[in-house]
C-alpha cells in the first residue's frame, strides 16, 4: 500500500509511522509537513524518520490533485493542533485544518485516492453534562480548534456523497504518551513534566472535569484499523476513539503521576469556576467494530512510559511552559524571528 501522511512531524506522526512500518514493512510511506517542529527531538537516539521513505517539506495548502495522483490512503494529521494556538491563529486554523482538509480530501478522490483517514478530536463534544457522549450526541465546539474539526467533518461527509473514497474521521480523545517529538502542552504529559521538575501538580481547575485519554501507539493502531477497514460500517465513518474504561477525572489523572513519581505535592483549585472543557466520551462503537484495535495502554503505563523518556532525556526544565516542548511557544519563537508569518508561511 502506497500512503501519504500529512503532518508527520509532529508529535503523533513519528509514533504512526514507526507503527506502520513496523507492521507492514511493505507499505511505501510519503510524508508532508511544514515541518514547524520538526526540529523539536526528544528521546530520539537515531532518526525517527527513518521510517518514512519519502518526505516532502510542502504545506498542504498548496497540493495539486497531480501529486496525490498513485497514492491508495492518505493518513491527514498536518493541523494547527490544539487550542491555544487556535485561539491565537483563529483563521488560519480554518483555512489549514478545515478548508484545506476537505480540499485534500475532493482532490484525493479525483485522483483515484481509496482511503481517507481524518485526525478528528472528541473535544468537539466541548462541555458536555450528562452521560458519556456518543457519535449521535449533539456536538458543542467551543474552540476556533474545535469548530475546525466540525467543520471539516461536515465538509468530508460531503465529499463522500460523491465520491468512492473510504473516509474515516477518528474522534480521538485526548492524546498522551511517549514521542520522539513529545509535547508538554498535553494534560498527561504536562503533569508529569511538572512532577519531575518542580515535584508539584498545580490543577487549575477543582479537579473534577472528565478528560477521555489515549496513548499516542493506540492512536497509531486506530489509524490502522482505519486504513484497512471495509465499508460496511459506511463509506463515511465519524467514530470516537478510545477506551470506555480511560475516561478519568483531571485529579485521577493527578493522582497517578504522585503515585509514579512518589513525592509529588498535588495542589487543587477548589475555588475554580466550572473547567469548560468536560466531557466524558462513549467509545463502544470503536469496541463493536474493532475490539482487535481498542486501546491497550492504560493511564499508568502511558505515565511510567513518559516519566522514562524525560527522566532519560535529563528533564528538569521547570519552566518548560516556555519551552520549544510548548507547540505554541515553537510558534511565536518562529515568528519573533521573522522566520514565519502571520499566516504560518516560512519566510525563506
Ligand atoms: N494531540 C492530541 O491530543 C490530539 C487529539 C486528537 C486529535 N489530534 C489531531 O491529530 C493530528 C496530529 O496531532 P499532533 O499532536 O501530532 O500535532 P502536532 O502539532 O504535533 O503535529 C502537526 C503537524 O502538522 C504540521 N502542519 C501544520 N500545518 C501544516 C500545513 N499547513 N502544511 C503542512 N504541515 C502542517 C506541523 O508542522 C506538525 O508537524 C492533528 O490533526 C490533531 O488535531 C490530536
């Protein structure tokens, strides 16, 4: 099989990628990426993009329906990738994540392309009371990241109506985990930076928001399952990934990294107006389809595995909210050094 992945510089894609090959060392593997972190290496001792056999540097923006033109699958996680920067970069987080997705996508069908697979996020469900909410609840975006995800779907289901491509909009929870491109703006991941460099858990909120989790290998195995899948669950598939049993409570989430890192001081907000971002995420229908690709790796393996990698990258950066760890930092770095635009265009 013949893939493109878009976005596999980040933080997700070297994890796919090396999952994928791994698995089916016969897939060719083509990657585009801006490459806005590509040089933010954590762990890694060798390259971890050995796995890829192509790469382009090209914003996905720019693709002509000639270039996708040979390619059996596309795999796009190229996106302005959480809120703080899409609250920052408001309009062109539409213009990458949504307009240029469901552009992606019409050309990938025109040219020939069979699979679609769509990094989608549960954070569309936005505050959410009641029960755990599943793909028939109504959707309630909060963010500019958020609305961009809705909207692409929107746009996807669309194309589908006219199109033979298989596409699959995976709904994931939020992401954890160990990368050779980890990030720290991440909930897991940032308490556990934090534990180890400041031997304290600051929770801003009173720690009672559900949060669903996924480790970034079982975001890769749904991603495979969604490359393979058949068409009988639709020819447009919008499916929450993750795991019923990993939807857990910001001070769960706390609690087990005090309990991997013995020591650690949690301080909790009492007093904090409602968190706007709680939901808790049905992931049966994922079960029912793919009960050989459901989640595996629960909280304190993701959080023994991320502990591991910083304690072996040396990490004791207290002030690693300001660090090139910080997708957003990353970005403001490029541009305080005029090396990009206002429009995240490079600035050669
Ligand atoms: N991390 C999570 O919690 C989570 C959860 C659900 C869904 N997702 C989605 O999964 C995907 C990957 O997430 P990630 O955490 O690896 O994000 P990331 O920000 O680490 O990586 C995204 C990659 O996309 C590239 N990119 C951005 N704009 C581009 C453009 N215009 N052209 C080409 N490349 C571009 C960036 O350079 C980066 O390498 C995203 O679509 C994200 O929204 C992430």
């Amino acid at each position: 099989m013949k893939i493109l992945i878009t976005g596999n510089l980040g933080y997700i894609g070297p994890v796919l990628t090396k999952h994928l090959k791994k698995r089916h060392p016969d897939y060719s593997i083509t990657g585009i990426d801006s490459a806005f972190f590509a040089h933010c290496l954590t762990d890694a001792v060798y390259s971890p993009d050995i796995y890829t056999d192509v790469q382009y540097f090209k914003d996905v923006r720019n693709i002509e329906e000639s270039f996708l033109k040979g390619f059996d699958a596309i795999i796009h996680l190229a996106a302005v990738s959480n809120d703080p920067m899409g609250n920052k970069f408001e309009q062109v987080t539409d213009e990458i994540n949504h307009k240029a997705s469901v552009d992606l996508a019409i050309k990938a069908s025109a040219a020939g392309v069979k699979k679609f697979v769509f990094a989608s996020s549960c954070s569309i469900y936005g505050f959410a009371e009641g029960g755990a909410k599943t793909e028939k609840d109504a959707l309630n975006p909060l963010t500019a990241y958020a609305k961009s995800k809705v909207n692409t779907e929107i746009g996807l289901e669309k194309v589908s109506v006219q199109s033979d491509m298989v596409i699959t909009a995976l709904r994931f929870a939020t992401a954890c985990g160990m990368s050779d491109r980890i990030r720290l703006d991440l909930v897991l991941n940032d308490f556990i930076a934090s534990a180890l460099a400041t031997g304290k858990i600051t929770v801003l909120s009173d720690g009672s928001p559900w949060r669903p989790l996924i480790d970034v290998k079982d975001m890769s195995r749904a991603m495979e399952w969604a490359l393979l899948r058949s068409r009988d669950a639709g020819k447009f598939l919008a499916i929450n990934i993750g795991h019923n049993d990993f939807n857990y409570q910001v001070r769960d989430i706390a609690e087990t990294v005090s309990s991997i890192i013995p020591g650690t001081e949690i301080s909790i907000n009492k007093n904090a107006p409602p968190d706007k971002r709680s939901y808790r995420v049905d992931f049966s229908l994922f079960n029912q389809l793919a009960p050989e690709y459901i989640p595996i790796t629960n909280l304190v393996q993701s959080a023994k595995e991320i502990r591991d990698g910083l304690q072996h990258m040396q990490f004791n950066d207290a002030n690693f909210r300001e660090s090139q760890l910080i997708r957003l930092k990353v970005l403001e770095k490029h541009m305080a050094t005029n090396k990009m635009n206002n429009n995240l265009e490079w600035v050669y």
